[in-house]
C-alpha cells in the first residue's frame, strides 16, 4: 500500500495544535509503514522526520480544489489529511479527511495569521453546515480527534462516511514526573491563546479570590488585550510570558500547582496530556471534551463561575488531595500516545477497499 501524508500545515519554528497532530502521527506513522509526506515549503521539513517528501502548492492557493491532479502524479493508494479541506476534484486514490473539532461555527472569529480574502471565505464557510458536508461526503473515511468531536459530526449529520477517533497526543517530554509529595511552588499556568472562547476572564477573576496564587499566561498576548485583563482585576498576580519555549513550558509546568483552562469548547485539549504526564493536577471547565481528556484525574468547574474556579483550586490544598491527582493525571495520560494513535490510523487506513480502475 503506497501512503501519503499531507504535511502541509505544519510550521516553520514552532508547533500549533494541527502541526504538532501532523508531525507526531506521520512520525510514528513512518515506523510502521513507508510513506510520502506532502509539503508547500522546504522550512517546514525541520519540524518533520526524515522521510521521502514532495513538494506542491500550499493549501491556502486558490487552486486547492485542484490538488489531487498533483497527488495522482505520485500514484498513492490512499492519503490522509490533517485538515478537511484537502481538495478532491479528479483524485484517483482513497482518501481520509480530519476534522478536530467545530468550534468556529459557534466562534467565528477566524485565526489571526491568515490572508483577509482567506479570513472572509472562512467565516464564509462556517455559516452553513453544507459545505462541511461537501467536503466529507467527498472522502472515503473521516478521522477525528475525540470522541466528543466524533459525536458532534453525528449529530449535525456532517458525514455518511465512516468516522474513526485517531486521538492527539503529547509530545514525550524528557524526564520523570514531579514527586508526589506536593507541588514547587504555588504558580498556576495557562497555556492557550486568548480568542473569546477560551475564556481567559474567567482565570483571571479566579485569580482575584487566591492571592496566594500567581497566573503565568505563557502564549503570545497583544498588549492591547494585555492592558485588558490586567485591568479586569488589578489585584490578580498575573505573569505574562508572551510566549515560551518548549524548555520553558516544561520548567514552568514541573513546578506549578495546577494547569487551569476556563474554555468553553475545546477540539481535544494537548495541555492537559502534557501536566497531567508530568504529574501536575489540571483544573478545568466542566465541557465533555474535558471529561473525555481528564477523566477522574482532573478537577472540574463552572465555566463561567470564578468562584467554582478558586474553589477548586484550593481543594488542591487539601491533605493528600494534590498527591492523589497527580498520581491519577500520570496514569490518565498515559492513553494517549502518538504511537498508538498512528496504530490506530494504519489500520482505517487499510481497511477501505481500493479506488476501482476505470
């Protein structure tokens, strides 16, 4: 079976959350079986593995629709795309589409980073449900991130095409957990952007009923929104980072109290895998997704209640309680893996009979 990958939404310096799907899963991928990665732009092959590549057009080009001309070229058997909006006009081979969640159908807001004729077709797009449907009926199989998001499609009647749940993962990171006996310091952090649906404000007014506590915001924030939040409740101890390595990240997390996130829908949720392999407890907004990840190791609040949030929070500080989740969140993230996930894949992928010879 000859596979390939489309890569082409992986970065250039540093992961997202679809190009770091990418990277793990074709990694892990290639070891069981070979494979043709698809790029746009040689700069991201430092974010890929060593494995045979071609390059074509991006997918943002105006001629997507028209991509699998190019594809055919390289005479795959099937392909499998991190994205739904691969275009499959003319393809000759079985193909896999991914969708990772539906949030922007409720949160319109377009990602920051594109072009503003892409910005305007995407919140185009997710006017209406028929689009997506054209897409996905247009595929051999869907894969999707979660079971959470694998419902959703079902119950908007998204697809007639078979749906398997490919889960995200962690990256590994090095080194063992934290001891058990208690957490370094009393930090608390958030790893996240700050679009409206991520609820930032809610961690923020938390943070004004636990003094004790200090917020470290480690994404790239404007100032403008910076200014925002730091007013929303000036007696909050608030740390903004404005981005960080992953070696930052790391070191931050090891010895914080607990990862925090007060969204409000989620795809899947790669932060709380990565505290919870390290031993570190999540508290997190009480939405399915969450559920799904966090299991019985996370601790759950209102969304939209600050209270709840401190509340939870403080139950950390409870003898034995901060021990007790961190033990949970080491076993909890240990079902998800990339190679696992990439098992999972290989086999939908050989499932599908072949593409039939005119």
């Amino acid at each position: 079976m000859r596979i390939v990958v489309d890569c082409r939404y992986v970065r250039f310096d540093h992961h997202d959350g679809i190009s770091r799907y990418t990277a793990g899963l074709v990694t892990e991928l290639g070891r069981l079986h070979p494979l043709i990665m698809l790029i746009s732009d040689h700069r991201q092959l430092a974010l890929l593995p060593t494995l045979p590549w071609q390059l074509v057009r991006a997918p943002t080009s105006m001629l997507e629709p028209l991509i699998a001309l190019s594809v055919n070229r390289l005479k795959p058997d099937v392909v499998f795309s991190p994205m739904q909006t691969m275009g499959s006009w003319g393809r000759k081979y079985r193909l896999f589409l991914t969708v990772h969640d539906l949030i922007y159908y409720s949160n319109r807001t377009p990602p920051r980073d594109l072009a503003p004729l892409l910005r305007l077709l995407w919140r185009l797009y997710h006017l209406s449900w028929w689009p997506q449907r054209l897409l996905l009926n247009g595929a051999d199989g869907i894969v999707t991130v979660s079971e959470t998001t694998g419902s959703l499609l079902l119950k908007h009647h998204l697809t007639r095409r078979p749906i398997t749940v490919v889960p995200n993962a962690a990256d590994t990171v090095v080194g063992k957990p934290v001891s058990y006996s208690g957490p370094a310091t009393s930090r608390l952090i958030y790893m996240g952007s700050f679009m409206p649906y991520k609820n930032v404000d809610t961690l923020v007014r938390a943070l004004a009923a636990l003094p004790e506590h200090e917020l470290h915001l480690l994404s790239r924030i404007s100032p403008s929104e910076r200014s925002r939040l730091a007013r929303l409740a000036p007696q909050a101890r608030l740390v903004f980072h404005n981005g960080v390595t992953d070696q930052e990240y790391h070191q931050l997390l090891r010895s914080a109290t607990a990862l925090i996130t007060a969204s409000l829908d989620e795809g899947f949720g790669i932060p709380l895998v990565e505290a919870m392999s390290l031993g570190i407890p999540v508290v997190v907004s009480d939405i399915p997704i969450f559920r799904e990840i966090g299991g019985r190791a996370a601790s759950y609040f209102d969304a939209r209640d600050a209270d709840d949030l401190a509340d939870a929070v403080r139950a950390l500080d409870r003898p034995g309680e901060w021990s007790a989740r961190s033990q949970l969140s080491v076993r909890q993230a240990e079902r998800f893996t990339w190679a696992s996930s990439a098992l999972t894949l290989l086999e939908v992928l050989e499932k599908i009979p072949p593409v039939p010879t005119p």
